[in-house]
C-alpha cells in the first residue's frame, strides 16, 4: 500500500492520511487514538491472550502503519523486528513471518466472529501483505462518514460500482486479484440438482484459476457458503477475498438457465452479471464467457494460459457432463467415499474420450484412492491412474490437475523424487490457488527433511483454503517431523480451539506429546481419536508406541495383534516394536511394509518414532530403496 494512504475496505475508498511519519488527520474517519484503542481491546482478547508472539506481530505493524510506514512493513523487517532473526534472513528457507501473518489473521477472524462482533473498528491484515487495514464497522459512525464525504461524490461523478473498484484495483495493482466463486442456487429447490450448481461452480474455479491475476478460493472454504443470508461482506472477510461471483440454476440435465454475477465483496454491489440458456453440455461455453467478463471487470488482460483453457473447455457429450459433475462432488467429500467417484468419472470418459477435465479428475481419484488405501487391486488402479494422467495431459497441456496427479503418483509409489518435483512446480505455475497440490507437494518435501520449504506450502494452501483444517494439520506434521514438537502440539490445539469435532488434531497432539516421553497425556489424545473414528490402524500404531514407550509391554503386544487382525500397515506395527526397543522385529515390520507398498513408509527417514533406527544398516538400505 502506498505510504501515506489507508483503505477503507467497506466502501473500497483510498484516501490520504498525511504526510508519511504524521498521525492520520484530525477528522478522518479512524484516527490514531481510535485503532489504539481497539488494537488494545483486541490483544487482551481469549484470542491473543497468552499468544505472544501473535501479540507482537500485530502490535509491531499497526504501529509502523500509524506512524506512516505501511509501504516498509516488509517480511524482512517483521522477521529481524519481531522474530530477532538476523539481517541475512532469507523468507524462502525460513517461513517464520508468513507462518505467524496466517496465524494473526485466524485469531483477528475469530475475534471478529465473537467478542469483537459489535466493535466499532475492525483490525484487518489482508492476504497477501502485512500492512493492516483499518476498517470502520458497517453501519458504524465511522462508515457513515467515509460513505458521506468520500463515497456519494464520487458515486454522483463517474458511479459507485466503477470508482469502488477503480480504487481497490489501483491497491492491488501488483498482486493476484483475490477472488471466490460460491455454489449457485437452485431456482428449482431440488436437492438432487446439487451436482448442477457446485459442478458449474467448480468448472468456473477451475476455468479463473487458469487465468493470470487471479487468486482464487479453495472449495474446501468457498462452498462452505451456501446460505443466502450470509452477506457479501462477511464472507469476502472469512475467504479473504475482494471479490465473489454469485448465480442461480434453473433445469435439469438436458436443458439449463444460467445467471451470474460479480460482487464487490467490500461495498456489495454488483460488478458485472449476464444470463445464459441452453444445453446443459454447452455450459462450459458460457463459463468461458463468464471469465472473459470477469477479468475485462477487473482490469486483468487475457493471458497465455487462458488460450490453453479453451480446449479443455469445448461442450463435452452431454451423457459426460452430468456424469463428470457428480463424480467432482463425491470426489470433493471425505476420504471414505472419494473412491465412489470413479465409476461416475469413469462414465464420463467412456461418454467423450476427448473430455480432458474428467480425465484429469479420474487420475485424481484413482491418486487419491491409492493413497488412503481405499481401493484394491493396486498395480491395476496404478496403471489407469498414470494413463488417464498422461491422457489428460495431451489432450489439455495446461491441466495443473494432471500434473499434480502424476507427481503424487512420482513421489509416493515411483519413489522418484526428481520427476515429482518437477510435476508439483508445473502444477502450481499453472494453478497457484491449487491448495491441494500444494499440500501434496508440503508432504513430499517432509520426507526429504525440507521441512522449512514444507511449511512454507502448507501455509500457502491456507490462503485460497482459509477454512480448510486440513493445511494445519499439515503444518503440525511438518513440525513433528522437524523434531518441533511444542510448536507442532501448539498448531493441533489451535485447530481444535477452531473446531473441536476435528479429531485428526488429537492424533497430532498425542504423537507430538509421546515423543517427548509424556506417555498418559498422549494416550488420552490417541484415545478421543479412536472414539471418533473407531479402531483404525493408523491410530493404533501410534498408541501402540506410546504404550511400549510408557513400560506397558503386554497392552502394546496387544495391539500388534489387533493391527495383524485388521490386516492394517505393517509401518504401524514398526512404530510398536520401535518403542518397545526391539529394533530386528521394527526393521523386519519395515520391510513387510516395503513389500507391502506402504504408504506411510516414505516419511520413514523423519519420523521420529522410527529415530531410534536410523544408524542401523538394514534401515539405511531400505531409505536408499525408497529413493530417500
């Protein structure tokens, strides 16, 4: 943000503050004294307190902002200021400040869900910068006045819509244009017509993200929004985003009426909007369409990338849409039922052959399937896997999905690290909003001890996916690998203070807490973990460690029994012989679960459960196998 200038992001208004280093006019619509104060009540809240590190952070940029000097408020400076690094820090092996930024930014969320809901100013600290902005509360006096001073005369001179977004995109003029599209309505009240409005969503995320300029939300955090009464602002606020793209659905499957439109996010109105008719296998035109809108609306010039989009977007047979689009909605739902979607996208591509989208989504699937051991018949998933990869590949070169796909079948079953690499980067040059690739890609630099690198991409999942739990589960696997257990347990609790019900943080917690020899609390973790997801094997094994490790020999041989009975991973029956120090029959489990195909053998190198292994010769040489 330019020195000297602050953004007030209800009505999308610049407007000068003084000269840089003054405090803002007397006057202006938030004064100094008011952030102050508001930046107190904010520190003192459950949110911050006892969060120290957060509470510098935010307190160290909101002064630098009043005093002027937003445009200085660099990564750098908050790392060597706040975080006492050196003044050779280097942001791209160490995530520190983006880690915190992503941190503060939940903790202002919530605040502002709750205590703060009524507080007259809001602390925001947008993505993509760690300048605040200092937001005056819709229907605050604060707001009233900008609305009256700033707002009606530029409305009365060129229009409210147009001057809101000349002056946001003049703010972000360098940066991704942050935007979110949501699930369209159905005009007809059918629940059954679902796979109809979240496929045309989802195709017209897929379509924005392809195009250079844009940044676009998740599905994982944008469909979470699907009541109507839910405004504009306050969702641009929970994505992190400036803009929305809203629209209905009326019809079926052989015949659609589509309306879309495009929100400011900050101020409500609309942007642009336009209606479509026709079959439904032509909707992909009409997506184009919307695209080509929407970034002429923001002032983005079409790119290079957007040309590739344009075959992977041709109508489809109709019998391949429909299909495509229910097999995308299971393969969006939990682990359990993804692999349900691959007799639907199956049907897709036996319909149209030359669908790229549904190839590259059955490549997924098939991925996906293999990788949480949904699916049998391995070698032959395998097989499909790669081929409608490669199909989908040379049918739409600038399939980001394909691509991610591929690299995960690279890294986790090919054992080949260099052609993963190269896969995920492609991926996400193609699609920067990809948080899932990014997650994958966060997961195969943890088993090559790139941890920093590692973090540093689960974090950048969170900004398209900010409601998705599933990057800090990431960030708290990462740091237990790292051997950085406090941190690790401290970002699986900040999950579960977020959402309670998600029980994968306790597995966190639990491994994070045995390691450190502290056997009954994590015992008691693992256990509320198993009450909610019945007696899994990839919990046992943990338990199981815990156990041994706590002098419980006879309960943990116990539980090498039951993983036996449940004929679950080998890897996890290694954890429980590791622990109970008997290192012939762990190394023995280990190769069962190389013969096994074991997935979770890849992070054999970095898990500490495994530490007390590593000198030995056998476990060298199955390392040097999996091509770690």
């Amino acid at each position: 943000m330019p020195v000297g200038a602050r953004y007030i992001g209800d009505v999308g208004i610049l407007f000068k503050t003084g000269a840089p280093g003054s405090e803002p006019a007397p006057g202006s619509a938030v004064d100094a004294r008011e952030v102050r104060e508001q930046l107190d009540a904010v520190l003192t809240s459950p949110q911050f307190a006892g969060a120290a590190r957060a509470q510098q952070f935010l307190r160290f940029v909101v002064e630098e902002a009043l005093a002027g000097r937003s445009g200085e408020i660099k990564e750098s400076v908050v790392a060597v200021q706040v975080f006492g690094r050196a003044g050779d820090f280097d942001s791209r092996s160490d995530s520190v400040v983006r880690a915190h930024a992503t941190h503060v930014r939940e903790r202002l969320r919530e605040y502002y869900r709750e205590r703060g809901a009524r507080d007259a100013i809001v602390i925001e600290l947008p993505p993509g910068t760690y300048a605040p902005a200092f937001l005056p509360a819709a229907g605050s006096p604060a707001a009233r006045h900008v609305w009256r001073r700033w707002v009606l005369p530029v409305a009365l001179a060129a229009g409210l819509a147009g001057a809101a977004w000349g002056a946001y995109a003049w703010w972000t003029r360098d940066t991704a244009v942050p935007i979110a599209v949501l699930p369209f309505a159905s005009l007809d009240g059918a629940a059954e017509a679902d796979y109809l409005n979240e496929g045309i969503a989802e195709d017209l995320m897929t379509a924005l993200a392809r195009a250079p300029g844009l940044r676009v939300a998740a599905r994982t955090s944008a469909f979470q929004f699907r009541k109507p009464d839910v405004g504009a602002r306050s969702i641009g606020r929970e994505l992190g985003v400036g803009f929305l793209i809203e629209g209905s659905v009326r019809g079926g499957s052989d015949h659609l009426k589509i309306a879309a439109r495009l929100v400011n996010a900050r101020s409500g109105f609309d942007l642009w909007s336009a209606d479509w008719e026709g079959p439904a296998a032509d909707a992909p035109v009409f997506e184009e369409q919307i695209v080509r809108e929407v970034r002429r609306a923001l002032g983005k010039p079409p790119g290079k990338r957007e040309g590739a989009g344009a075959a992977a977007a041709r109508p489809p047979a109709s019998a391949a849409q429909e299909a495509y689009w229910r097999g995308r909605i299971l393969l969006s739902k939990p682990v359990e039922v993804q692999a349900a979607s691959i007799p639907l996208l199956e049907k897709a591509v036996e319909a149209d052959p030359q669908y790229a989208p549904a190839r590259a989504a059955l490549a997924t699937a098939y991925v996906m399937a293999l990788y949480h051991g949904t699916i049998g018949e391995r070698d032959e998933a395998l097989r499909k896997a790669r081929r409608e990869g490669a199909r989908a590949l040379e049918l739409d070169p600038g399939s980001s999905e394909a691509y991610a796909s591929l690299a995960m079948i690279a890294f986790a079953f090919d054992h080949d690290w260099a052609a993963a690499q190269r896969g995920f980067e492609q991926a996400l040059e193609l699609n920067p909003s990809d948080a899932r690739a990014h997650l994958q890609y966060a997961m195969g630099l943890v088993t090559r001890g790139r941890f920093s690198k590692a973090i540093a991409h689960a974090d950048q999942a969170r900004t398209p996916d900010p409601l998705s739990f599933a990057a800090s589960n990431y960030v708290a696997i990462a740091l237990y690998c790292a051997g950085r257990y406090d941190e690790s347990i401290a970002a699986a609790r900040h999950t579960l203070a977020a959402d309670p019900g998600y029980a994968s943080a306790h597995v966190a917690i639990g491994r994070g807490l045995a390691v450190k020899g502290d056997f009954a609390h994590a015992a008691a973790e693992f256990d509320l973990a198993l009450r909610k997801y019945g007696r899994e094997p990839w919990i046992l094994g943990r338990l199981g460690y815990t156990l041994a490790r706590g002098g419980q020999r006879a309960q943990a041989l116990d539980i090498v029994d039951e993983i036996d009975r449940l004929q679950g991973p080998a890897v996890q029956t290694a954890f429980i012989y590791a622990g109970l120090g008997d290192r012939q029959r762990a190394l023995d489990a280990l190769d069962r679960a190389f013969a096994q195909a074991n997935i979770d053998l890849n992070f054999m190198g970095v898990d500490p459960m495994l530490a007390s292994l590593r000198a030995e010769p056998r476990f060298l040489a199955l390392k040097r196998r999996m091509g770690l």
